[in-house]
C-alpha cells in the first residue's frame, strides 16, 4: 500500500463554508459493489471536499453504508476508483483507512463500558514507558486534552458505561480524531441522542470543520442534515441521485429526490388509504409508557382484527416498545391494559401467558438454526402436548399443519431450519405462536431481508391472522412494509410520537416528513 497518502499529517486550514473551489480531498469514481448476486452500488460518483460536513441520505438498502463502508476499508474488492489527496487508493481494512486519514464511527458504538474515559479513547494504542508498562498518566493528560478540543470536561478516570449515550458517541469521536482522522464518517450519529446532545455534537462539529476536517454525517433525520451540512447527497437503490449545496434544498426536495416521486419507480406500499373502525373491541392499551430511555411518553392502543403500524427511523424507540409490552424491558412509567384490565408483565413467560406473542426483528434471538423446522414450532408449547415426555410424532403433526397453511418450503418437517430461506424461517417465526392463537401479535421488521415473493408470502400471512380478530402490532424501518399492512399508523421519533394516521391517503413522503 505504498501509495496510499497519510492524511493524518500536514494540511491547511481551509474557509469556514468550502465552496466548489475547495480542494477535493477523496473521490470515489464509478463504484459498483455486489453481494451475492445484489446490486448494493451501480456507478457511483461521490466526492468530499476539504473542511466540509457532507450529509449524506437515502432510504434503508439505497446504498449509502455500502459506499462509507468501502471508503473506511470496512469493505473492499469493489469496481471503480479510489482517490485520496489526488491520488488512488486501494484500502485492505479499517486500520489501512486510518493510515490514510480515514475514520468511521459507527451506529453501534465500540466502547468497552467497563473501562475508564482514557482507557477508551486510547484502546488498542495506549502510550509506553520503558519496559512495556503503560503511561498511565500521560494517558489520562492527553485524553482530557482530547476531549476539550471537543468541549468536554470529564474526569479521564470515569468509568465509560456510567456516561450518557450522547457522551460515549462524542468520546468515540474523540478516538477517531486522536487516530490523526482527516476524514471522519458518522453513521446515525443523533439517533439516540436527546435534543440537548444533538446541540453538544453539533457544536463539535462546527469546531472540527473550523480545524479543516472532512465530516460524512449519515442520517435518516432529514432536519439534522439539513442544520449542519454543507452539501447533502442521495443515494436511492444502489444509485447516487444527486449532491446539492444544503442552501439551494429544503426537507421536501430531499424526500423527494429519496423516493423517486412521480418517477416510474411508484409500486405497491409507496401509498394507502387508510380508514380505521373506532368501535372494534380494544384488546391492549398502552398509556404515557416510559422506561427512562428510549421510550418516552408513549401511548398506543391495539383492537381487536386491526392492524397498528409502528414506523420510525433506527433508534426511535420501536424496539424498546416491543420488548416493553412482551415484558422483556422495564418500564419506569405508564400502564399497560389487557382486555381492559390492568397488567405488569415482569417476564416474557408472564406476557406469553396472558396471550401475547413477540416476532422480534433478530429471527435468530427466538429460533434455532441447527434444529429441525418441527422442533422450532413446537418449542413454544412443549407443556401442553405433555409435561413429562416429548412427543416428536405429535410435534411433527403440528408442524405439518403449520407448513401446509403457511406454505413453508421446502414442506419437511425434519428438515434443519438453517437450510431455509430467510423468509421461510420468518414463516416458521410465525408458525412457533399460531397452535395457540394469541390475543396480541407484536411483529418487529417482520419483511426485513426478504425477496418479493417471500414478503408478499409474509403479509398475506398477517393480514390473514387479522381477520380472524387477532390485534397485531407490525413495528418497521421500512415506510413499505407499514403502508401495506397497517390500518392505523403511528409515527415515533426519539422515543415518542410524532403523529398518527388513522384515515385517508397516507404516502411515504408522509411518513419521512413525520419521522
């Protein structure tokens, strides 16, 4: 890699606002990039220049972690160019990267919590004395200094998991910068933070763009974006769309260039009508849920054979709500009603129990991929086909039933679960709860990472399960997956709601705008 360029030494500080005559400092030529046959990127040109914030947009799947990801060394063996200071590049992994100057924090951060502040911020390159022994002193001085150059004050012996979320990301960024990082790439960096955090990382920035150094801000909150960057790119199915100056674009332009409107593009799940029946029985209220967190102040109600669609971005609390209401996350305020009478779910035993069943968004946290398909559906009622023995001939027949009306293929029973395609095992997620019908379903990203027919497969599925008066709750990232299926929707943003459909005609610039 000997022409790779150290960007970690030298360079001037650039303007305040870099213009169109500001030195490119990476460019990316052409890149295409496939997994397994997918198109992830198709001739992509992308470009940063020096001293910039450079937002950068696109729905789930279009592309723009592909790309980062290629430019960090996380990914490499990609068609195309790869420039860095005018010279190309050829980047092996992540510390090849960081030799060139380049550093990614990611959405989910690589903080050790049981270590110190100083510990974290130089994990993997703590300074040396003579004979090997760390410079524990050195190491905290330089770590404080570190952090105030991003307006932090923080004892550097303070252990990292007692500090906020907003603290730790900032702390992360801090090990980027001490790397020597001209280029520094944030994945979702205010997707878990409070308001009063996205003001501190904004002003970080400002200073670090105030140093000359390049910052790729990836974000699904347009509005943020929108504050703090120079330029903004979208990225839409695996294709650039465009790079505009942020004055010359407002939130609905970049919603409309992120899904293509009126575009040939439009299909099923860009859009729906929604009308909702106030008189259908409610089977499970939640009111003003809290868990000191994620979840604030959240109220949503589900009926009976209605379906309640749950859409935000990552980190806007769907998750945290899911396991609240199948008790595996505990709530610091709120009440839950089942059937109209008042329940606390301390365990998922007890939630299963009271008839609610959770398909969560990890298919492998409930399944097991080295068993039979059989074994899988059967886990869940093991007690009530006999306490004492196992009956794999009765379990095999309750499965079989489950392949015929699920039509899980290949239709056997015996077969290991791994050998399935993801969207079957999604069906035998489902099968696992359906010998018993429950009163409540809760489906988090329930059509993540399947191919059409297996999504079509999935919600003909749910929406079945509805008309036969089952309440569902279908939680996504994906606007698609929400408009097919849902009959009510509620949009959260950071924790809590942001608005709710209940009727008339709903489209997914709808939904981006709310979230």
């Amino acid at each position: 890699m000997a022409d790779i360029i150290n960007l970690a030494t030298g360079g001037t500080k650039p303007p305040a606002q870099p213009g169109a005559d500001t030195a490119l400092i990476l460019e990316m030529i052409k890149v295409s990039k496939s997994f397994g046959g997918v198109q992830a990127l198709q001739d992509v040109d992308f470009d940063l220049r020096e001293g910039e914030v450079h937002g950068l947009v696109g729905e789930n799947g279009a592309g723009k972690s592909t790309m980062m990801k290629i430019i960090a060394g996380v990914y490499h063996g990609f068609e195309g160019e790869m420039r860095v200071g005018g010279k190309q590049v050829k980047l092996g992994s992540p510390g090849e990267a960081l030799a060139a100057g380049i550093g990614m924090v990611h959405q989910e951060l690589s903080i050790v919590p049981d270590l110190t502040v100083a510990e974290n911020v130089f994990l993997g390159v703590q300074p040396l004395m003579a004979g090997g022994v760390v410079d524990w002193g050195r190491m905290k001085r330089e770590a404080r200094k570190q952090l105030a150059s991003l307006g932090l004050d923080i004892d550097p012996s303070t252990r990292m998991g007692s500090l906020p979320v907003g603290i730790q990301q900032l702390i992360e960024l801090s090990r980027v910068l001490f790397s020597g990082a001209r280029i520094i790439i944030l994945d979702e960096p205010t997707s878990a933070l409070s308001p009063p955090e996205v003001a501190r990382l904004f002003e970080a920035l400002g200073r670090l763009r105030e140093q000359g150094r390049t910052i790729v801000f990836i974000s699904h909150f347009l509005d943020d974006v929108l504050a703090i960057s120079d330029r903004v790119t979208v990225f839409r199915n695996g294709r650039k769309v465009v790079t505009e100056e942020t004055s010359n674009l407002t939130k609905e332009s970049v919603i409309s260039y992120m899904i293509g409107r009126g575009t040939a593009e439009m299909h099923m799940g860009e859009s729906a009508e929604l009308s909702t029946d106030n008189n259908l029985p409610v089977i499970l209220s939640a009111k003003n849920l809290s868990d000191g967190g994620m979840i604030r102040d959240i109220s949503i109600t589900l009926r009976k054979g209605e379906i309640t669609g749950v859409y935000g971005f990552m980190g806007c609390g769907q998750i945290e709500l899911a396991r609240a209401l199948f008790g595996k996350g505990k709530l610091t305020a709120g009440e839950i009603q089942l059937n109209g009478k008042t329940v606390s779910f301390r365990s998922t035993s007890s939630a299963r129990a009271a008839g609610i069943a959770y398909v969560p968004e990890n298919r492998r946290m409930m399944l097991f991929r080295t068993e039979p398909v059989y074994k899988n559906v059967s886990i869940a009622i093991l007690d009530k086909i006999d306490r004492i023995l196992l009956r794999p001939a009765r379990e095999r027949a309750i499965a079989q039933r489950h392949i015929e009306d699920l039509q899980i293929r290949p239709p056997l029973p015996n077969v290991a679960l791994g050998g399935l395609s993801g969207g079957n095992q999604q069906k035998v997620a489902l099968a696992k709860w359906l010998t018993e019908m429950p009163k409540v379903l809760i489906l988090s990203e329930p059509t993540r990472g399947m191919d059409v027919g297996a999504k079509e497969d999935v919600i003909r599925i749910v929406k079945s399960l509805r008309d036969k008066g089952v309440a569902i709750l279908v939680l996504s990232t994906e606007p698609e997956t929400i408009l097919t299926l849902a009959d009510r929707i509620t949009v959260l943003k950071r924790g809590t709601v942001a608005r709710e459909f209940t009727s008339g005609h709903v489209d997914k610039g709808d939904l981006l705008a709310a979230a």
